[in-house]
C-alpha cells in the first residue's frame, strides 16, 4: 500500500523475491537435482539442503544489509517518504530539468536578480534625494555668487562713474 | 525500448536506481553460485568418505550444474519482477514530489524573455546609478569651486566696504557725497581765485 | 551511461550553486 514506507516496501520486496526463489529451489527439486545423492544419503541431502537454504538467505539477506548501508537508502527513502507526504495536494507533475542547463540556471538566479533590481532601486531613489538636495544647493551658491557678481559690479561701475566726474572736475578745475 | 535514464532519482540518490538493482542482482548470483559450490563441496567430501559408492564427483558436478541452471533461470524471472517493483514503488521519485533544492523553479518560474529583461532592467539601473554617482562627483566638484569663488568674490567686496570705511571715518555718510562736497569746494575755490585774480588785475590798473 | 547519468545529476546539484556563487559575488562587486 502506498502509505506503507520505502523501506518497509524495499524489505517486503527483497523477502519475497528470496521467498519465491526458495520455492522454486523447493528440497522436491533440490531432490531431484541431486537423485543419486539423495538415495545414497536421505538424511544427508535434508540437512545440506536446509544448510543450502540458511546460508543463501543469510548471505543475501547480510548484502542486502550492506548495500542499505553503502547507499544511506534508510535515511534516502525516509526522506523520499516525507516529500512524497508534502506532495500529497500537489496533483500535476512537478518541474524536472529541461536539460537545457541555462534554462533551469535562470530559476535559481532570479531571485538574486530580483534582490540586485531592488537594491539598486532603493538605492537609485536615495542618491535622486540628495542629488536634488545637492542640486539645491549648487544652484543657491549660483545665486550668491550671481547676485555678488552683480554687486561688484554695480560697484565698480559707481567707481567707474565717480572717477569719470572727477576727470571732468579736475579738467574743469585746470582748464579754466 | 528506451531507457529511463532516471536522471531525477539519480540527482536524489546519489546513484541511479539500475545501479543499485544492479548491485543486488550481482550480489545475489553471486551468492547462489557460491552456496551451490559449497553444497558440491560438502558432498564430494560426504562422498570421500565412501570409497566404494558408485556415485563419481562428475555425477555430482552434473548435478550442481542442473540444480544452479533451474535456480539461474527462476532466478532471473523473479529477479526480474522484483526490479520492476523496485524500480516503480520504492527507487522512484513520483511525478508530482519536487526535490528540495528544486523549490526555486517552482517559486520564480520565468521565460527567457523574462529573465533578459530582467537583466536588461539591473543594467540600466546600475548605469543609472553610476550616473547618479557621477553627477555626485560634479556637484561636489562645482560646490567646491563656488566656496572658493565666493571667498575671492567676498574679498572684493570687503574690499570695497574698507574703500567705503575709509569715507566714512572721515565724517563722510558716502563716498558720493564726499566727492560731491569736494566739487562743491572745488568750485568754491575755483570763485575765490578767480575773485583774487579780478582784484589783482584792477590794482594794477 | 550509468556514469554519464550520475555525473549529470551531480552536476546538475553542484552547478547551480557554483555559479550563483560567482553572480553573488560579481552583484556584490557591482554593488560596491
């Protein structure tokens, strides 16, 4: 039953297969293999037959033991059991690789991506704030030195002035 | 027939599933072979023991081979099922389970175009911010160079506030005025010589 | 084909993060 485990099922699996296998090497046909042995030494044949049955379980069942082992399957079909368990509302098949590596890379690098958009956006938005604010700034100091520019000037030209009267005074005093 | 390469189950496992099927079925011949021998073996000896039996090593070597024949073939059939399950109930990753480092496809799915837009949208907005940056730099720069401006600008105009200063100590509201009541003396002397000059003319007469 | 399969799969585990590694790192970069 599917609700059984990996493991139970993977062990249910293997028993009966090593079952099976048994009863086709039934002690009837091991008897028959072996006719003349079998009339010679009866008992003989039981007992090499029920050793033959021990020691093939055992040795199989031992590999099997192993090869759980080597593979970490326990812990594999545990976990495999619990995804499985997760999926249980998901009804259409899951994504697999497309085997176009770009294509499935893209997935694992979008949301880097959409992490760097919103970084930079932010970032973006704070350096638009205080360059306005600079930019105020720069364009205050134009203005003062705009408007002392315009003051210098205003008077220079009053000195300019002055001393264009005070030519024509001095020329009027000395030309008389 | 096409062969299920059962890539996802191998990203899972590690291994694909026909190699670990692949070991068992190894593991498990060998095993019968090895129990077979050993059941020869015990026999042969059990036969030693009785010289005059008319049963010979080749009778029983015969009979090993028929015994392990029959045991090969079942062997496979059975082993052949117990693979098929295997491979369908327990060394399978059903369709609809995703693996954990998989969740990311499932959460961003996204096309091609997408994702080059995406990129496309990062990009400008790196170079938009390095323009940012960069206007930084200018109006960092140009407000350097209005600070020394204004410095040079003020000194001038100090310059003329010490020129204005300098009437202004002298009892003088501003330097035009100053000027004016100068002319205003100017001219004021200029009457009075040209009164002594008069009066000097007539006494010569 | 056994080989080719796992190493596929291996790949198809490591890779990802490798890479993500390194675009991590170059968006770091860019973001100094």
């Amino acid at each position: 039953s599917s609700s059984s485990s990996r493991l139970l099922l993977f062990d249910s699996i293997v028993q009966r297969f090593l079952s099976a296998l048994l009863e086709a090497g039934s002690y009837q046909r091991f008897v028959q293999c072996y006719q003349r042995f079998y009339k010679f030494q009866p008992e003989m044949t039981q007992n090499i037959y029920d050793q033959f049955v021990t020691h093939l379980q055992t040795s199989i069942k031992d590999e099997i033991e192993d090869i759980k082992q080597e593979g970490n399957l326990e812990k594999l079909f545990d976990s495999l059991d619990k995804l499985e368990e997760e999926a249980r509302e998901r009804t259409g098949p899951a994504w697999r690789p497309s085997g176009v590596p770009e294509e499935d890379l893209r997935s694992t690098l979008l949301p880097y991506y959409l992490q760097q958009k919103e970084f930079l956006q932010k970032r973006l938005q704070e350096r638009e704030t205080k360059n306005a604010r600079l930019a105020q700034v720069v364009l205050t100091g134009r203005e003062k030195i705009a408007a002392m520019q315009q003051e210098i000037k205003e008077r220079r030209e009053a000195w300019q002035a002055l001393s264009k009267a005070q030519m024509e005074l001095v020329r009027s005093v000395v030309e008389p | 027939m096409s062969v299920d390469p059962m890539m996802y189950e191998a990203q899972f496992f590690g291994f694909t599933p026909q190699t670990c099927i692949l070991r068992i079925y190894l593991a498990c011949q060998d095993y019968l072979c090895e129990v077979m021998l050993v059941v020869e073996k015990v026999m042969m000896k059990k036969l030693e023991s009785f010289p005059n039996c008319d049963i010979s090593p080749f009778q029983i070597r015969e009979s090993t081979e028929k015994c392990l024949l029959f045991l090969k073939e079942r062997f496979n059939v059975l082993f052949c099922k117990m693979e098929q399950m295997l491979l369908k109930l327990v060394l399978s990753v059903p369709q609809n389970v995703l693996l954990p480092k998989d969740k990311v496809h499932e959460q961003y799915p996204c096309t091609k175009e997408e994702f080059e837009f995406l990129q496309k949208e990062t990009e400008q907005l790196q170079q938009r911010c390095k323009a940012e940056a960069y206007a930084r730099e200018a109006l960092l720069a140009e407000l350097e160079e209005q600070k020394q401006v204004q410095a040079e600008l003020e000194k001038i105009l100090q310059w003329f506030d010490g020129l204005d200063n300098v009437f202004r100590e002298h009892g003088n509201s501003s330097l035009k005025e100053s000027f004016a009541f100068m002319v205003q003396n100017a001219r004021k002397l200029q009457d009075v010589k040209n009164e002594i000059e008069l009066k000097s003319k007539k006494l010569k007469l | 084909l056994d080989e080719v399969i796992v190493d596929t799969a291996t790949k198809r585990e490591h890779f990802p993060r490798k890479i993500l590694g390194e675009v991590v790192k170059a968006m770091k970069i860019e973001r100094e």
